[in-house]
C-alpha cells in the first residue's frame, strides 16, 4: 500500500494527456485533455483536474516533447516544483536488449514493467493508443522490443486524407466483414487489419519465448476496442503505465 505523499502523474501522449493520483489506495484518474494545441495545454489540465492532493509531488513520462513544458508550468503553478520525467530523470529499471536503450520510449518501457507487476514473464504488452505498440519481455524479465504500427483512429484518418473518395469513419469496436458499403469495409480494413496485426505478433513472439499461450497484456485508450478479439484471458490493465511508473519510482527509493 501507498504511504508516501500523493503523486501527480502525467501520460503524455501525442493525442491525449492523462492525469492519475497515486494515494494510500492505489491510483485514481483524474482527467484526459487532448494534447493540442500545447499553448493552452496547462491551462486546459488546470481546468480538467479536480482539487489536487496537496503536497502531491509530480512525475511524468511523455512521448511529445513540445508538451514537457506545458506539463512543467502546470506542476509549478500548483506548488510542486519542476516535475520528473521518466527515462531523464527517473531511470526505468527494466533491463532491455536493443541496440539503443536510451532511443527506446519511456512509455515503452513503463508499460512493460508495469505488466511485471501484474504477470509472471515472458509476457507480451499491447499499448493501444495513437499507434498500436506491441513488445515482449522474456522469460529473464527483459524487454526485447517489438513493433509499433498506426492506431485505429491513425489508420483511419490516413485513408480518408490519402483518398478521394474513402470516407473518415470512426471504429467503435469488432467491425462486421465483408462490409456491406464503403464505410463498411473501411471499418472492416482498418479494426481487422490492427487485430490481425497483433495476432501474428503475438504468434511470432511467443516462438521467440519458445513457448504458447504467454500472458498477453492491453492497455491504452483503444483498449476496449481490441479486447474482444484478442487472445481469452488478456489483461485489460487501465492504469499500466501509472503501475509501471510506481514500481520505478519504488526501485529508485523515491
């Protein structure tokens, strides 16, 4: 259980912010604000968050760089001082094979710890969000890499921009196929072509692992979307990333 003073946790994404409060019982979201425009992004968080904790101390793990400072001028205009950005302030306790650990993304990495906490290795994490993240950790308990391909919504909004006449759909779960019109089948393509993308990666890792049926763990805003056609027994796990950033922070001392 959480004894120390609150913390302020910000998931900085290409699309959406995400604020979580770490207390005595665990973590607790607090909003989501839509990334840009990162001019008004401190203001629209202040906005969104509910009295915060006081004497909460702020953490951060961000993938949008223009958005760092918004973050950071928010987290001084609350009285907690400059915030810690994970994989730069904080390390990440997760030991990793790739060529350039330090190029890998601290969400990356958080989510896979994160799934540390909540599964036995080797497992496989799938970070549903404006891109679809899918990476392994091995049975040693080390991040191994994976793929990283557009998101539904990406996916979608790529077809409607690049075509003439293809229409922008918005994906709300399992897509009927064959679609019946145009928008039936862009539906189709695109939910169908993301679940069928994480199938085979999630075949081809566990012949990495050496070993069928690996724990499989999903996260993101598209989560819900994926779920149901995702191996039985997927973890749905919300609050991954926020897990992930506690279990640094523990190994740290902080």
């Amino acid at each position: 259980m959480h004894t120390n003073p609150p913390l302020l946790a910000f998931d900085v994404g290409n699309t959406s912010v995400k604020v979580a409060l770490l207390g005595p019982i665990g973590w607790r979201a607090l909003c989501r604000v839509e990334t840009a425009p990162v001019e008004t992004l401190a203001e629209r968080i202040a906005a969104a968050l509910p009295s915060p904790a006081k004497g909460a101390a702020c953490v951060a793990s961000s993938v949008h760089p223009p958005a760092d400072g918004a973050v950071a001028e928010l987290c001084m205009r609350l009285g907690a001082g400059a915030p810690r950005f994970f994989g730069r302030d904080v390390a990440i306790p997760l030991r990793t094979s790739q060529r350039e650990p330090g190029k890998v993304g601290a969400d990356r990495l958080l989510l896979a710890l994160g799934a540390l906490e909540v599964c036995r290795p080797p497992c496989v994490v799938v970070g549903a969000g404006t891109a679809i993240t899918c990476d392994l950790v091995d049975a040693e308990g080390v991040f191994r890499g994976g793929a990283i391909a557009p998101g539904i919504g990406l996916c979608a909004a790529a077809l409607h921009r690049a075509t003439a006449l293809l229409p922008q759909v918005q994906v709300e779960g399992p897509a009927p196929a064959p679609g019946k019109d145009t928008a039936e089948a862009v539906r189709a393509g695109v939910y169908w072509s993301c679940v069928g993308g994480v199938l085979a990666l999630v075949g081809r890792y566990e012949e990495a692992a050496g070993r069928e049926g690996i724990p499989v763990v999903c996260t993101g805003t598209d989560a819900p979307l994926l779920l149901p056609a995702l191996p039985p027994g997927t973890l749905h796990e919300p609050d991954l990333i926020f897990r992930g950033m506690e279990a640094a922070l523990e190994e740290a001392g902080h």
